[in-house]
C-alpha cells in the first residue's frame, strides 16, 4: 500500500454513472464535488406549489430562440412553473410574450433552482448531469454534441 496515494485516480462521478464502472479497480469514485456557489446568488419564485422545471441548454450551443419559444408555449396553461436560461445569444424579444408559469433569464443559480426543481430539461453537460444527480433530480436530456450525447445515453440507461 506503500505509495498508493501517489497514484491514487479519483474520479468526481458516480460509479454507477461510468460505463462498466464495476471494472475500474484502481479508482476511487467520490461521487460529484459541488463547490459552494451563494456567490451566484438564491433563486426565488412565488409559484411556491407548481412543480418546477429547469431548461438549460447550458453555455456554449444555447443560441436556440425557437427551442425556448416551444418550450414556453408548451408551458402555458399547465400546472408546471418553468425557469429558462437561454445564455447571452437569445434575444429576449424573439421569445414573444410568455405565459405567467414561465420566467427567462440569461442565466440562473443553477444549484439554487435545482434545490427546488421536479424536472430538468439540460444539455446533458456533465457538469449540469451530476448536479441534477447530486439533487436527485430527474433529466430530460438533449445532447447537441458527442460528450453530452454520452452522458445522455447514460441518463436514459440509468432511468435517469
């Protein structure tokens, strides 16, 4: 065991999440690291007994006005309290006037809504994908790009 820990390989994911994980033996799986993030602030909302979704197509392919606008119209006159980060590309008024469940934000405390959210309609970053993880909250997952694609494949494997 001598000198273990200089080659020690810790892995930030869930075993579970890592494809044939049972056959990584000289790994140390801890399960993702959340930093403390309150300096990006508490996300709040009135809709206090509406199940909350959170969509986020994350920060690098979000440029998606028509994917949000879909989103939002299938939002309206449902029971559900959607929560939109659309990124710095969308211009809010492509978005068109919004139904009062659904509130747009450039960007959001991601840990804060996910304390609160039901649902999670993500990109499938890995970031975000062991976050929703660490709240144990349940993905829909749209990959736009082959690692996101993996960890989607993954989510539906797992019955994420």
């Amino acid at each position: 065991m001598e000198g273990r820990l200089a080659n020690a390989r810790i892995v930030t994911l869930p075993q579970a999440f890592q494809p044939r994980g049972e056959t990584f033996s000289d790994y140390d799986f801890v399960g993702p690291i959340i930093a403390d993030r309150s300096f990006q602030g508490v996300w709040t909302t009135s809709a206090q007994d509406s199940p909350i979704v959170l969509v986020s197509l994350g920060t690098a392919y979000n440029n998606r006005p028509e994917f949000f606008r879909m989103v939002a119209e299938s939002a309206r006159g449902r029971s559900w309290h959607v929560v939109m980060a659309v990124g710095e590309l969308v211009n809010m008024d492509e978005l068109g006037v919004l139904p009062a469940n659904v509130e747009v934000h450039v960007r959001v405390p991601q840990l804060s809504v996910l304390e609160r959210a039901h649902a999670f309609v993500t990109h499938a970053g890995m970031g975000s994908t062991l976050e929703a993880l660490s709240h144990g909250v349940p993905m829909v997952a749209l990959a736009q790009m082959a690692e996101q694609q993996a960890n989607a494949d993954r989510i539906r494997e797992l019955g994420l």
